[in-house]
C-alpha cells in the first residue's frame, strides 16, 4: 500500500522519526515546531492527518510505507474519491449548461455542388491549336481548368457580388461590405477531389439560401470563365491576324523577287530542271528541303503554342518550359538542315557540265555558264523562301479561323455532376460533440483544481501564518 505525502507532511513524518514524543507531549511538540518555524497548532494538526492516514499510532509507531511520490496512486486516488461530490456537482453543472447552449445555438445548413470542366474554357485553345498533346507536356487541362475555378470562385470580384447579391452585410450582422466578405470566405468551401472534380459547398441558417447561393455561385462562375475564356481568344485572334498579315507581306515580296530573277535570267527552277540529268544529287536536294520545309512548320507551330500559352499560362507553368524547350531544339535542327541545303546545293551545282546543260530540253539561260552555279544557289534559295511562307500560311489560317470560333464561344465552361440542393439535416451545432467535449473538459478542470488545492495547501496556509 502506497499514500501519497505532501512535501510538509514527510517533513513532519520526519519529525516523528526524530522526535517521536511529539505525539502524545504538547510541550515537546511546541518546543519542536518553534525550532522548525511553525506554530504548535499546525503541528498538532499534521500529525492528526497522519494518525487518520494510518501512517503513525497512537503507541508512537511508525508504519513502514512507500512515499515515493510518482508510486502513491492509490493515495491520490484517495483523495479523489473523498471529493466525489464536488466533482459530480461540477461536471453535472457543466454538462447541463453545455446541452442548454448546444440547444439555443443556431442551426447551420449546408449546400454543396460538384462540377467538373467541360473543357471549353481558355486553357482548351491551345490543345485545339497544338498537335502534341498537352499532357504530354506533364499538365491536364481539367486540373488547370479548376485550378482556374478556384482562382475565380476565391476573387473578390465573386464575394463582392455575393454580398451585394445577398445583402450579406445585413445577413452576417457585418459592419461593412469588407467583414461582410470575410465572414463569407469562412461560409464557402472549396475542396478538389482525388477524382478531379470540385466541390462546392457554403452553409447558412437558411438551407433554401444555401442552395441559392450555391446557384449564384455556380452562375459567376461560368459567367467569369466565359469571359476570360472570350478575352483570351480575342487576343488569340489579334496575334494570329498580325501573323498573317506579316507572312502575307514575307510571301508577296518572296514570289516577287522569285520572279524579277526568273524574268532577268531566265532560270525557273534550276534544282528541278537538272533532275533529269543529276538525279541522284537532285533527290538527295529534295529529300533534305522536304525534311527542312516540314521542321520549319513545326516550328512555326511551336512559336505559336508558346506565344498563346504565354497568355493563358504562368511564367512556371511546365508547358512553357517545355514548348520553350523544344522551340530551341527545332531551331538547332533547322540550322544543321540549313548547312546540309547549302552543301547538297553547291554540289549539285558545281558539278555542273556544258554538256549537261545541252541536254535539257526547252531550257534557255540569258547569262553565262560561267555565272550558272552562284545564280543557281539564288535561285534555289528564293524558291525555298516562297515555299516555306506558303507553308507557314497553310499553318497559320487555320489556327486563326480556331481564334475566331473561341472569341465568340458561349458554350458552357463547366460540367454540373451534383447540382445544389437544400438541405434536410443541419450540419453544425454538433451537440453531442459540445456535450461530451464539456463533460471531459469539466471533469479534467475538476481533478486539477483539487490536485493543486491538496499540494498547495500546506504552502498557502504557510504564507497566511507569517502574515498573521
């Protein structure tokens, strides 16, 4: 058996150990106390508490116990079960008042809609207008779409209409329209799913105005995105149509001066006139334009993903690294295919013969033979100008018709799976939860106060002495 001991009560243990005619003397327990700077009533009164303990009889025997304080359940156990009263009093009295508040609390309700991207918002334009996927690029245009949903639903732009919309500074008992938004952010929640879906869900006394504002919600939201969604391919348009216009220009001035050369010397396609005679050098000229030309669109295509992603995109959105990335990539590769043309071209120049020349039919060069090669590389490259603008425009027309349809598009933003319905059951107060929270928190709070009363009071009693 273990009691757990005050510190003053060892001390007065220890007393009896030493003095044990303590006990059943008044004279030499009046002597002791005033040696150890107590009265003889608080002396008298400690070893009353130990007699009731059992620690110490009336024959001045001391029991052997175990003191040891981390040990001494039972004694606090004991003490404990003396002040059963005081602690069903206090958590009964709690208990009560917390069921009495959870009942007068007013009951909140909660409406939630689940929507998801239909894909017709500004992110889509680029996935129209790119031949590579864009996932491959690591990014999905729905989780960007309700990335996008969210940056709309959490702008003040929506709140403020919701307040105004609601008269939610009169509703939430607000001040002004700014604690009038803030109180409706701690209303509105916004939770993406492990499916990709979004969910949405405000509370309010009301369930019919829940709903409604899940309604009102839902409406800005298709409304904004639209919105921006048309803003983008404006632009889309615009940059294209400049585009156009400039690879018009570039086209015009390419066939022009194609043709001032072909008129001056009478050469038309010198690459395609000599197949006949140079086949093989001929195909291997050919095969490389081909593969140049048909790089050349796709960096054309690139240039236009990149620029059209730069609008709709952060700067440290993945996909513009990546386009940027691979924009570099086409350029390189154009270079070294820009080498190889000019190799393949000199040769099949140089090696030019008079003979060769005879052989042509229909053909009539107004310069000399001499003068043939250097002209042959000008002509050739004029060509290939005229051929890759005219690729470019076949590239960019398209693209543009595309801007054209998203600038006037009103086709819905987003996929309603769950529409707002008013709810039946209140979602907050949790009574029982207020209750039992109250009843746990009464009791611990009640433990503690008489724990800390028993050790203190030894101390507080000391300190009522000196003052006396």
């Amino acid at each position: 058996m273990s009691i757990n001991l005050s510190p003053h009560e060892k001390k007065i243990l220890s007393l009896v150990d030493k003095y044990p005619s303590i006990i059943d003397d008044p004279l030499e327990r009046k002597r002791v106390a005033e040696l150890n700077g107590m009265s003889e009533k608080t002396l008298r009164n400690r070893l009353a508490d130990l007699k009731r303990y059992g620690i110490i009889g009336n024959k001045n025997r001391v029991r052997n116990y175990n003191l040891n304080e981390d040990e001494s359940f039972l004694g606090t156990f004991l003490l404990f079960w003396k002040s059963r009263k005081f602690i069903f009093k206090s958590v009964a009295i709690v208990s009560i008042i917390s069921i009495i508040v959870s009942l007068l609390l007013p009951k909140w309700y909660t409406s939630k809609a689940v929507v998801l991207s239909s894909g017709a918002g500004q992110f889509n334009f680029l996935s129209s207008i790119s031949p590579i996927p864009v996932a491959d690029f690591g990014l999905s245009t729905i989780n960007e779409d309700i990335n996008n949903f969210i940056a709309i639903l959490q702008s003040r732009t929506v709140k403020e209409y919701m307040v105004k919309k609601f008269s939610l500074v009169d509703r939430y008992k607000q001040k002004d329209i700014e604690f009038a938004i803030e109180a409706f952010e701690e209303k509105m929640e916004l939770e993406v799913t492990e499916e990709g879906t979004l969910e949405i869900s405000i509370i309010d006394k009301d369930p019919l105005i829940a709903k409604e504002m899940v309604n009102e919600v839902l409406f800005m939201l298709d409304e904004i995105n639209q919105s921006i969604g048309r803003e983008a391919g404006k632009y889309n348009r615009e940059f294209l149509e400049d585009r156009i216009n400039i690879n018009k220009k570039d086209l015009e001035k390419a066939e022009l001066a194609l043709k001032t050369f072909q008129e001056k010397t009478g050469i038309i396609d010198l690459v395609a006139q000599l197949s006949s005679t140079m086949q093989m050098s001929a195909q291997a000229y050919n095969s490389i334009f081909e593969a140049y030309t048909a790089l050349y669109a796709k960096k054309v295509e690139t240039e236009t993903e990149l620029a059209v992603a730069k609008t709709t995109l952060s700067k440290s959105n993945p996909t513009i690294m990546q386009l940027e990335k691979l924009l570099d990539e086409q350029s390189i590769q154009l270079e070294q295919l820009m080498i190889k043309l000019d190799e393949k071209l000199q040769y099949l120049l140089s090696n030019i013969s008079p003979t060769q020349i005879d052989t042509i039919p229909n053909i009539e060069f107004s310069v000399s033979f001499n003068t043939l090669p250097s002209l042959g590389l000008e002509n050739a490259r004029l060509i290939r100008e005229v051929e890759l603008q005219s690729a470019i425009q076949e590239i960019l027309i398209p693209q543009f018709e595309q801007a054209k349809l998203e600038e006037t598009n009103n086709i819905p933003t987003l996929q309603i799976i769950d529409k707002p319905k008013i709810a039946l059951n209140k979602t907050k107060p949790k009574r029982s939860l207020i209750v039992i929270a109250s009843t746990i928190m009464s009791l611990i709070m009640s433990l503690l106060f008489i724990y800390t009363d028993h050790r203190t009071k030894d101390f507080r009693q000391a300190i009522k002495q000196n003052k006396l």
